[in-house]
C-alpha cells in the first residue's frame, strides 16, 4: 500500500500469519489499528482490513519493517531488523512520504539502531520525510489502550495536517 507523496506511511513491524494468509494488513481481529485509525480521525469510517487500498485516497499507506511473516514479532532476528531498516530507508526515499510512523517503538529501535527513541515525533528524518513512532496496535500491548493510541494517532494526524 504504496504510493508516491503521501501523507503519512504507516509502517508495521512484519506480517502476522493471518496478514500473510488474507493480504490485508493488520488481519488480526485482535490488532487495533483499524479501530484506531479511525478513533484519531485519519478515516471517516472504520475500515476492515479488506478496504486497505482505500486508505491511498486518504493520503496514507501501509509497509513494514520486516517482509517475513511470523506468528509473534519476537521472533525476528536483529539482522532482520537491521536490513528491513536499510530497505525501509530506501522505500521512503524513492516514495517520499511527508511522515514515516513507525508502529512499534521495538521495532524503530531495532530497525535504525535508535536505543532511546520513544513513541512520538523523532528527530531523525529520511530525506525531507519526518519520522513518528507510535505504539504498536498489536493486542499483546497492553501498555497502549485504544483510546490512548487514538490518541497519539491523533497527534500524528496533526503534525500531517500542518
């Protein structure tokens, strides 16, 4: 779900296995991020993820860190991380999104080799694309609710506005 001068290019740690068997991102039914997306404002409605190709109409698109689809994120390697950092650069720099956000805070850690980032706007930025991490969607987090995700989303969903 790529696309050139997009908004925001939202970027998953790797397929689950039920996104790797439907081709929907975020299949799972335990993922929040099509509940929050729509609850931070980025969708009118919600979207299932069989709508995903809606979201270029919205200026928005959807990648990942990691091409391999594993039933937990923890099982990636570090080099994995490393090189899907590599190859993520390169994707934004030829699409050149306005932001990159990264869903997983573990993830951006591991795929720029950034120990301190926080979920939040970064200071790094790939070319003129800003970088964003938010809090994984994932159900396993249970640190992040929905309504406080939206709620990052949603600042998000502002700084792209601006």
């Amino acid at each position: 779900m790529l696309a050139d001068g997009l908004d925001v290019l939202f970027c998953g740690i790797n397929p689950g296995l039920m996104t790797a068997a439907t081709g929907h991102h975020f299949a799972h039914p335990g993922n929040r991020f099509w509940p929050v997306l729509h609850l931070s404002g980025f969708t009118p409605r919600l979207l299932k993820p069989a709508e995903q190709g809606e979201l270029l109409s919205y200026g928005l698109g959807i990648t990942n860190v990691v091409a391999r689809a594993t039933a937990r994120a923890d099982e990636l390697t570090a080099e994995e991380y490393a090189q899907g950092g590599r190859l993520l650069t390169a994707k934004v720099e030829r699409a050149r999104p306005r932001w990159l956000a990264v869903v997983g805070v573990t993830a951006y850690r591991a795929a720029f080799d950034d120990r301190r980032a926080q979920v939040g706007p970064q200071e790094r930025t790939i070319g003129d694309t800003r970088v964003w991490v938010l809090p994984n969607p994932s159900g396993l987090n249970a640190h992040w609710t929905a309504a406080t995700m939206a709620e990052e989303f949603g600042r998000l969903r502002v700084a792209a506005a601006e």
